[in-house]
C-alpha cells in the first residue's frame, strides 16, 4: 500500500478509538473528494477507491460468483469511472454512479458466459471449484442466490449491498418498479429459506 | 421479509477483498497517475505551494535517510534524462504496438508507420506480415499495411501465428477459439469455453504438427492440434492462467497466472512450480527460454530463472515487458510515466529511456492512448516478447 493509503487506513482506526473520538475529524464528503481527485490529489482518489472499493467488489461477485472477474469487472468500473471524472454530475451520488456501471458489466459478463455454455461442446471442463467468500453466512448467501438468474442477483447486491432505493434500481437497471419489487421479494425468500435449513 | 436475511447480504464478503482491492489500486492509480499527465490545468494553489514542496523534497534526498525516498522519486514518475522521441531502438529488430489510435510498427531506426485502425497485432513468425483485429474483423496486412486478406468474424481478438512458417493463424471470438489458414481459407472452430488468454503455438517443423495450447474458462491449459482438434493433454482446473508461452524449442510450456509460474512438457508432464515474488501482471520468456522477465505488482520488474528473480527496473505503474530479438534487452511499458524504458540485461547494465510514447503513436485524431507492446520482432523462431 502507498503511504496515502496507510493514512487513509490510520484515519479511519482512529475514528473508532476513544482517542479517535476527540482528535478525529468527520471524513471528508464524498463530493470534496471527488473535487481534491478532479484537481490531482492521488490522496483523494484513493480514499475515494478506498471507500467504494469493497462493496463494488462484493457486487459484482455477488452477480457472477467468480472473484476473477468480479475483481476485473470492478476494477473496469473504477477505470471507467475515473476516466469520466470530469463529466461526473457532482450534485448526485458517487456510489450509486459507479454501482450502475458495476451492476451492468456484471450482468453483461454473466450473460456471456452463460451464452458460451450453452454453445459448449461435448468436451466441456468440470466444474471448478466454487469462489469461497470468507463472511461467517457468507457461503450460504452465496449458495442460497446460485439459483437466481444474474438480472435477480444484481437487484439484491444493488438494494442490499449498494443501498440503492427500488426507484434506483429501477432506473438503473431500466426495469420496471413492480419487476424490482418481486426480485427483491424472491431474493429475500430464497435467503430466508436457506437461513432456516441451516438453523434446523 | 427477514431482518436477518437482509442483514446477512450486508455482512456477505468476498474472497480475498483485501488482495483484489490491492491489485485495483495498484491498477486505477496508474490509470489516474497518466490521466493526470493529460490535464493541462493546474489549480493556482498548487503553484504556490510548489516552491515549499520542493524545498521539503530536497531535504528529504539530501538527507542521509533519503536514499530510499530518493530511489522512489526518480521512479515514481518515469525515468529522467529520457529522449524525447524514439530516435533508434537499442537493438535491431522491429517494434509493434497497437491501441486505441491502431496499429504501429517502429523500425529500428526510430520510424513508425501506422498500419491501420487495427486494435490488436501479432507479428508473423519473421515480420512478414502482420495478423490484425478490431471489432469483428480479423486480416493480414503487410508491414506497409496493405490488406492481404480479411475474415469477419464476431468479437476478434488475440491472433497468434504457428511458429515457424506462419502457415496457420489462431484468434479468440466470443469464447471460441478459432483457427485459419495463413491465406485466409479453412477458417474453422477449434474449442468452445476457451478464457480470454492468447493461444499459443508449439513451435514445431513448417507443416507442424500444429498444436495449439489454450486456456478454458475454468482455467485448465489444454492441448489440441489445431487441424484435427484432439486434444494432446490438458491439466487440472488451477489458478486463473492470463499467459501461455512455449520454449523457442517446443519442449517446455510455461503457464503464467498472478502468483505463480508452472512449466510443462510437451507431454503434458508438470516440470516445475515456481512461486512468483508478488502478484504478476505481465511476463515474457526470454528468447532463448532460460529467463523469464515479470512485472510485479505494477511496482517493478523482475528478471529471473528457477525460482530467484531480481530486480531490474523499479517503476510505480509499469505494465507490460518484452525481449529483445537477441535476448540482451527488455522493453518496459511505463504508460504512468508515458516512457518506453530499455533496460540491458546482458553485459553491463544500461538504462535508456524514451518519453512521450503516446504523441508518437498517435495520428492526431482520437484521444492520446498509451499504445500496447505486441512484440519485438523477430529471433529465427518468431518474435520475441
């Protein structure tokens, strides 16, 4: 890690310390960091990377179940999002911004895929072995999501682990607000009912 | 709708977060480190804090200590006393970059000629032509550009020709891994569920065999021959290879994913396991297939042979390496610095640098683009890199 990024780091373990309480000041807008990226300050982008790094991530795997690309297909995105940096509407959200990037290529990635095992011949390979994600339900999540289509996935980690309201999500994924509301309840049913196979 | 199953999605994690979001960072901060070199505008405030800025940074490398900070900032923006233009490369051979402004050749003299709006190219075994793709169109052009045939086909990328006559061409499109002959005729399917990695051609005699090795999306390697389609071998599902490369002799494949390096036989035999020292990003075999050259971590580039690597060229945002023809120099692709650097690994070590890749591969109509280093053409059994 760079020497910004240890201090975006120090930053953020001081803030949940006693003594972080007293010296610490709030973290700066996402906006003053799009600004600080905009005018050349490496630190800035990075805590921006540092601070929708991750959920980026675990959506895109969370759509494709496979870290390889998940990490390419957020990483594009960040890419992608820094080279419009300048184009980016300050008065709206980041997050949201980069989500519908994210949540498009995944969709777009596990559409091709699929495509090309349907096209697969006879020699095809053997599964794999399965992306282990590493949170305590982490696996279950994951095994609980493996029978919904990509478009359901990616309505789930856009409403649960992006934050995006229905409204957004419809926009974002240009679907109607009813059709976001029944993936979210599918979703939801599909994770409730392997959560309590678990707890029997 | 459970509290508990929301709660659930918002505490899921993904593999290795912490290595992947490393990676990325290493990946956008160069992205935005050549983005910045772009902008022309610079906030006043900046140019008033540069006299101070400068004189803390000239304490630090003055300073005892600042040896190592010294060593970062001659690397962390390219390397100085760099030529301006590419007046002559450092050995013989020729040059092919392509990007988003096409494709190029540079002669040894430090000319380029732009052969078209191609996005990818692959030198033949002895720079006679070159294989070209963009888009949905796979041809071969001569050196000059000239078109000598052209397939469309869906999606093209990654052309490689059989070394060393050149009489056959593999390429990618959409997942399936395709092969034509070198005049254009017998296009044919080879494999399906094939990842996005360059085939690679086992060199062999003029008419072949012609056996192609190749990465499925599962990421086994596996090995056709690449008329009939039986498969020679293939290895167990593994870690997510990004580069195949045969030894110049056909007898060794080595197989590149981000922390290791494994070597194969040409029977299929695993011959070596070589832990890498960091997360890889590029490799290349050299010539004579004794050394392999790596960039790591998009931080340094490394050179080494059985398992001890030592660096050669340190560089925050390096991407790409290629050999010589002779084996005596590497190209390092710096697009943070926008340089070109040509490290000498033979003899007494030498550093030559060139700036301003992109103006000089650039026609003047798209945006600059920092072109992709596609070979150095060519050793007897095809090009190097």
């Amino acid at each position: 890690m760079s020497p910004a990024g240890e201090s975006v780091r120090a930053e953020s373990l001081a803030v949940s310390g006693e003594l972080g309480r007293r010296r610490a000041r709030p973290p700066r807008s996402e906006q003053a960091l799009i600004r600080g990226a905009l005018a050349g300050s490496e630190a800035d982008l990075e805590a921006l990377f540092r601070r929708f790094w991750p959920r980026a991530y675990r959506a895109a795997f969370l759509i494709v179940h496979d870290h390889a690309a998940a990490e390419d297909i957020a990483q594009e995105a960040f890419l992608a999002a820094i080279r419009r940096l300048d184009r980016f509407d300050r008065r709206r959200r980041f997050g949201p911004w980069l989500g519908a990037i994210v949540a498009n290529r995944a969709i777009d990635w596990a559409r091709a895929r699929s495509a090309r095992r349907e096209t697969a011949d006879g020699g095809a390979d053997p599964p794999s072995p399965p992306d282990t994600p590493v949170g305590r339900y982490s696996q279950e999540v994951l095994a609980a999501l493996a029978a919904l289509t990509p478009e359901h996935r990616a309505v789930i980690a856009l409403r649960y682990l992006l934050e995006y309201s229905p409204g957004e999500i419809a926009r974002t994924l240009e679907l109607p607000r009813g059709t976001v509301n029944s993936r979210l309840r599918r979703g939801l049913d599909a994770l409730e009912t392997r959560l309590k196979e678990m707890d029997r | 709708m459970s509290a508990g199953a929301k709660k659930q999605l918002r505490d899921f994690r993904a593999p290795d977060e912490i290595g992947a979001e490393s990676r990325a960072w290493d990946v956008v901060r160069s992205a935005y480190l050549e983005r910045e070199r772009h902008v022309a505008r610079r906030p006043t405030w900046r140019l008033a804090v540069a006299p101070a800025l400068a004189i803390i940074v000239a304490a630090l490398v003055l300073s005892p200590a600042g040896a190592s900070v010294r060593r970062l900032i001659n690397h962390a923006l390219g390397e100085k006393h760099a030529a301006p233009a590419l007046f002559a490369l450092p050995s013989s051979g020729r040059l092919l970059v392509s990007g988003a402004d096409g494709a190029w050749t540079a002669a040894a003299d430090g000319s380029v000629r732009r052969l078209g709006a191609w996005s990818q190219a692959s030198w033949s075994p002895h720079g006679l032509y070159v294989a070209v793709a963009s888009g949905d169109q796979l041809a071969a052009v001569d050196p000059r550009g000239t078109v000598r045939w052209r397939l469309a086909r869906s999606a093209v990328s990654d052309p490689r020709w059989y070394s060393p006559s050149g009489y056959r061409v593999a390429y990618l499109s959409v997942g399936t891994l395709r092969v034509v002959a070198d005049d254009g005729t017998g296009d044919h399917p080879l494999a399906t569920g094939v990842a996005h990695v360059a085939p690679a051609w086992r060199p062999g005699a003029a008419l072949g065999p012609f056996e192609l090795a190749y990465v499925t999306a599962r990421g086994r390697v596996v090995v056709r021959n690449g008329d009939t389609g039986r498969i020679l071998w293939s290895t167990a599902p593994g870690p997510r290879p990004f580069e195949l490369t045969w030894s110049a002799d056909g007898r060794r494949l080595l197989v590149l994913s981000r922390h290791q390096a494994r070597t194969y036989s040409a029977g299929g035999a695993l011959t070596s396991r070589i832990t890498l020292p960091g997360a890889a990003s590029d490799g290349a075999l050299s010539p004579d297939g004794r050394e392999l050259a790596l960039v790591v971590g998009g931080r340094e580039v490394v050179v080494g042979r059985g398992g001890s690597f030592h660096e050669v060229l340190p560089g925050a945002g390096v991407k790409a390496v290629s050999w010589s023809p002779d084996g005596r120099w590497l190209l390092v692709s710096w697009p943070a610095a926008n340089q070109w650097v040509f490290v000498r690994v033979a003899g007494t070590p030498r550093i030559e640098a060139v700036s301003r890749i992109s103006q000089q591969f650039s026609s003047g109509g798209a945006a600059l683009a920092f072109p992709v280093l596609d070979g150095w053409c060519c050793t007897a059994e095809g090009s190097a890199g």
